[in-house]
C-alpha cells in the first residue's frame, strides 16, 4: 500500500519540484515571490475551512501545486506584464521568451486552468478530478507545460496563436479527463 500512495505523490512532488528549478534556476525572484505569497493565501483558505485541522494550512497546498501555480500565475502576470494597453500584455503574455522558463510554466498554467474552467461549466467530472484528483489534475498541468514548450520551441519565440490556445484550452482538459478515467477503469478492473 505504502508503495502506491508513493506512485500516487509523485506527481505532486515533481510538480513542486520543477516549478522550483525553473523559477530558482533562472534567478527570477518575482516567480519566487508570487509563489510565497500564493502558499501563504492557501494557506490562509485552508486554516479558515479546516480550523480544526492545525497543520492543514502547512500540508494542504502542497497537495494542490495546480492551484497554487495558477494563483502564482495570475499574481506573476499581473507584476511582469509589459504594455501599456491590456492588449500589449496580452500579447506579452502570450509571447515567452523561452519555452522553458517561469513565462511558459505560468502561461501553461493559466491555459490549463482556463481549460478546466470551461470543461468545468459543462462536465462535472472535470471539477470532480480537479479537486478530488490531484496527481492526475498535475500531470495534466505538467503535460500542458511540456506540449507549449514543444510548441514554443518550433516558433522561435513568435506569440502563441490563437487557434493553439484555443485548442489547449477546448481540448486538452476533456482529453485529460477520458485517459485518466480509462487509466483509473483499467486499474481497478485488473
């Protein structure tokens, strides 16, 4: 048993893991920063809905890094947006200057989470595994980081198109959704 809650946690610990290599390897102290303050505001929740729970504030976050990367994210977007128009941070924000750096882990976790909140309004089960489902929701935010930095890669810096986001953003989280169901119905069936 002690072997499968361990293949169950690592997806979480690499997750963790290597947002804190590109974030630390790349010297980028607001990433740093905005992730701090995003542990700190789980935190907060987790103590204010669990007050009988006196570690919950510690442990808990942890066991969601999506959620905390994507309000790292969104406070990291909202420091770091160059322009003086939304549409020139728009842009900014859809154009990371390298494919393996805090810019395409924020941005694939903001189109991850945008995703899921689509797929959210139609399918409950989306919700279900977002919050009842850690390790599958963060290998889902981890492939959603490798396949815009593969697509990043091959565009050399260019902005991201809109058909690429919109298909990330329509298509990857029901995908996600039907693999790790048939994953789970195979576990439990053999």
């Amino acid at each position: 048993m002690s072997l499968l809650v361990a293949a169950a946690l690592l997806p979480l610990v690499l997750v963790h893991l290597h947002a804190l290599w590109l974030m630390v390897s790349r010297r980028d102290g607001i990433a740093i920063a905005c992730s701090l303050a995003a542990w700190l505001g789980l935190a907060l929740l987790f103590k204010a809905s669990r007050p009988s729970m006196p570690l919950a504030a510690v442990w808990l976050p942890g066991l969601y890094p999506y959620a905390l990367l994507g309000i790292s994210a969104v406070f990291w977007s909202l420091s770091r947006a160059q322009g003086n128009t939304a549409r020139e941070k728009w842009n900014w924000l859809l154009s990371p200057a390298r494919p393996d750096g805090p810019h395409a882990l924020f941005l694939s976790v903001l189109i991850g989470h945008a995703g899921f909140a689509v797929l959210a309004l139609w399918a409950r089960p989306a919700l279900l595994a977002y919050l009842y489902a850690p390790s599958a929701t963060a290998l889902c935010f981890l492939c959603y980081f490798l396949i815009l930095g593969a697509y990043q890669s091959r565009r050399h810096g260019r902005r991201l198109g809109g058909l690429f986001v919109s298909l990330s953003i329509l298509v990857l989280p029901p995908a996600a959704i039907v693999f790790f169901s048939a994953l789970s119905s195979w576990w439990h069936g053999s």
